[in-house]
C-alpha cells in the first residue's frame, strides 16, 4: 500500500498544536484555498468515533468524503480512516511529540489509489505530490499562525 510521511517542528507547544489541530474550522485555515475544503458535518472538536463529512475541489473535480476518527490519544495521536471518498483506502495517523516550547508532528498516510477512469487520473505519484504541496502550505500557515500569537 502506497505510503506518505511528513514531519514538521513548530516553535509552540506540544500542547497547543494538539488542541490546534482537533477543531476542523482550524482544518479549513490550514488547507490551501483550491483545495475548496467544506464542512458539512463535523464537531467543535472531534473525539474517538465521529465522523467528518467534508467536499474537496481536486482536478476539476468536487468529492464528498467521509473520515472517521478511530482514536484520540490526547496530546500525542490522532488516526483516522476514510470511509467514503475516491480512495479504495485511506488511513492518516498524526502523531505529536514535544514539550511546552516546541513541538513535533508527524503525519503518515497510506492509501490504496482508486481503480477505474479515476485511477488514471489519480496516480500513486500524482497524489504523494498533491499531500507534499499540502503539507508545505500548512507547515507555512501554522508558522504565520504561531508568529501572530494564536499558538503558544
């Protein structure tokens, strides 16, 4: 199964980026503007066992998708699986590590890219670099973030 990892170090606490990053409207700010990310159904904060039910905007293209978050270890691991959307499957664990004046956080996703017409357009490759371009624009938002205060 095809693999992503990304790991990032924030000058904030482990803490802070934890209680950050489980409110989807914060989710919204991070992701770049033609990823077109909406929320239909989702809570303040998410716990074990909810789901998200969000729309994205990729190649031309609207998709509804549902994520379950499976565990919540508070402050150290989110893991969440798709369980509808494009992907046969998706799985994306965030683990934190840190302290009070920095923090670790490392994203890993596996997946198993769609079969069919939209397997084509949705290669293995063209979706590692699509998280990468992500990531990148995250990493650069949560810094701006932090610079501004809204993170400690």
């Amino acid at each position: 199964m095809p693999s992503f990892e990304h790991e990032q170090t924030f000058s904030c606490s482990v803490e802070s980026l934890f209680n950050f990053l489980t409110r989807p409207a914060n989710m919204i700010r991070l992701s770049p503007p033609d990823s077109g990310l909406v929320f239909h159904s989702a809570p303040e904060v998410i716990q074990a066992g909810v789901e998200l039910e969000f729309e994205v905007q990729a190649y031309g293209q609207s998709q509804s998708i549902v994520h379950e978050i499976v565990e919540v270890e508070r402050p150290r691991r989110i893991l969440e699986r798709m369980v509808h959307g494009p992907f046969e499957d998706l799985e994306h664990e965030h683990l934190f590590d840190g302290d009070e004046s920095e923090s670790k956080l490392v994203d890993r996703i596996t997946f198993t890219p769609p079969r069919g017409l939209l397997g084509l357009l949705l290669t293995e490759a063209r979706v590692v670099s699509s998280l990468q371009k992500s990531f990148d624009y995250r990493r650069q938002e949560l810094e701006t973030l932090i610079a501004q205060g809204e993170l400690e």
